[in-house]
C-alpha cells in the first residue's frame, strides 16, 4: 500500500442519493471530479440530470438515475440497472432523507412517522444490503451514511427525524461489524446546520438562526460543499482502515 493517501477514484462506479441538489449534488460533483463513474439519483430524474450535465461539462462522468428511496421497488430496480449496465458497486453513500414534520413529538402523525422511518431507515438499510452484496463480489466497497448531528443530540421538535438518525449511526456500526471480513467499509457523516432546502426554515428565520449559531462555535452554517470533502475521504482508499466511525462536520456543534 502506498504511503500517500489515495483520493483517486478513477474506474469506480458510485451511487450517490438525493444528489440533485444540496450536500449530495456537491458530494456527486467531487467523487466524479475524483475520477468516479457517479450515478447521481434522486426521485427527480430531471433535476439529476442538470447536475450530470454539470460534471460531464467539467470532464467528469455520471449518469441520472431516478429512485425514491422509500420504495423497495425502486431501489431494486436502481440496483437491477447497476448490475446490468456495470456489473459493480464500488461507493454507495445513502444521502437522501426526509424531515417532514416539526413539532412536539406527542403530536407525531402515524403517516409522518411511517413515510421517516421507511425513508430513512428502511431506505438507507435496503439501499446497503444491496449495495454491499455487490461491493462484495470485487472484495472491497465503501458505505458513506450521511446521517446529522440530530442523531447524537435531537433537534427540538425534530423527534421522528431525530430518532431516524439515531438509528443511522447505529446502522453503520451494525453494517461496519458485519462488512469488514467480506472488505466493505461503513462510515457516517454527521453534518451540522447546512445551508440547503432541507433546512431552509432554519437558515432563512433570522430569530431560529440566531438561537441556533449560539450552541456552534464557528458561528455560522456550513455550505453544502463543506460536506464534500469528508465524503470524499470516507469514499477513498485515504480512510482505507476507517470503518464504523462517525465524522462530524459540523463547526463544533457536539464539543459543546
Ligand atoms: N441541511 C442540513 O442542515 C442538514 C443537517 C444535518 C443532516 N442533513 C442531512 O443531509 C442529507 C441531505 O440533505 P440536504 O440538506 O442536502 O437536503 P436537500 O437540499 O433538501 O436535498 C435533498 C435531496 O434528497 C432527495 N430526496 C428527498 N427525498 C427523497 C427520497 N424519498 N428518495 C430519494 N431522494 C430523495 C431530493 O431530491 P428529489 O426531491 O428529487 O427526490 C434532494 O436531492 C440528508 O440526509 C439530511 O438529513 C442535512
């Protein structure tokens, strides 16, 4: 093994969820800047494919694939043209999520809680045993879960979401115990306050900003892109004996 940290991704093939825009769009945008063939996938095949259009423009290679990842139906057939079209897996990092409810957690709708938890949990889930088993054939493969500094501290009014987070981290570990003697990696990354639509409420009401950037000592919210490059870190062969950790990226958010 060479002493200099590889990012190098070139000839490997990565699945990257809810990449049409926000952190995964700048995740999709460095693997395929780092030399991976990048499937970049969301519900809206459209908006995948202008993030397409801007790596193949930049000199990259990627391709759109459509999957709402709270049907299992979907991510079978993502993975049915994985295998046909590539025959490999060697980067899967379980992006897309969903927060649809704010409010107090003894008020949670069963449909709210069961559209997060079937996105969240059982989509990630499905998305790496899939994932996995191909990244198995080759002996080597990397799982990046993004998860959120929600699933160590819950955010208020947050509960599903927060729970659904939780259950991600555990999920890594779960995966990375598992994974290890057939050479798949499985590593979170735990982004603090991010300036995207998921989170926009946040960002844009100057009163919850405020309150919010009093508990993180960096003082300010991250850019999509500042997510990117630990992504890309937990992807390589740079963290070739990382598994089952938990990166935050989140200005300092769970120091304090
Ligand atoms: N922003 C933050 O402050 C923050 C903080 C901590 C953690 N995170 C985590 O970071 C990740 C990305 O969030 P973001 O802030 O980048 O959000 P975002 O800008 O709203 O992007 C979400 C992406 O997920 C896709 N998506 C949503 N539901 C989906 C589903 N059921 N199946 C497949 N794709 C789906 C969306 O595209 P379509 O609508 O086309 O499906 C979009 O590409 C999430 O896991 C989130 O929990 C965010």
């Amino acid at each position: 093994m060479s002493a200099t940290p590889s990012f190098d991704l070139t000839g490997k093939i990565a699945i990257v969820t809810g990449a049409s825009r926000g952190i995964g769009a700048e995740i999709a945008k460095l693997l395929a800047a780092h030399g991976a063939h990048t499937l970049v996938s969301s519900r809206r095949v459209a908006d995948c494919q202008l993030v397409v259009d801007e790596i193949i423009a930049s000199g990259g290679s990627a391709e759109a694939v459509a999957c709402h990842i709270g049907e299992l139906e979907q991510i079978e057939a993502l993975y049915a043209h994985v295998e046909s079209k590539h025959g490999r897996l060697d980067i899967l990092v379980n992006n897309a999520a969903t927060n649809p409810y704010f409010g107090p957690i003894l008020d949670t709708d069963p449909g709210i809680f069961q559209k997060t938890v079937d996105v969240n949990i059982r989509g990630y889930f499905y998305m790496s045993t899939h994932g996995a088993r191909l990244m198995q054939r080759n002996g080597a493969g990397s799982i990046v879960n993004v998860a959120s500094v929600n699933g160590v501290v819950p955010g208020f009014q947050q509960g599903i979401y927060s729970i659904t987070k939780a259950a991600v981290i555990s999920m890594t570990k779960a995966f990375a115990v598992e994974c290890a003697e057939v050479g798949v990696r499985c590593n979170a990354l735990l982004p603090g306050l991010t300036d995207t639509k998921f989170a926009s409420v946040l960002v844009n009401t100057p009163a919850i900003l405020k309150q919010a950037l009093a508990h993180v000592p960096m003082r300010r919210v991250a850019q999509p892109s500042e997510m990117a490059g630990a992504a890309l870190y937990l992807a390589s062969d740079a963290s070739s004996y990382t598994t089952g950790a938990v990166l935050n990226v989140d200005g300092g958010y769970l120091c304090v």
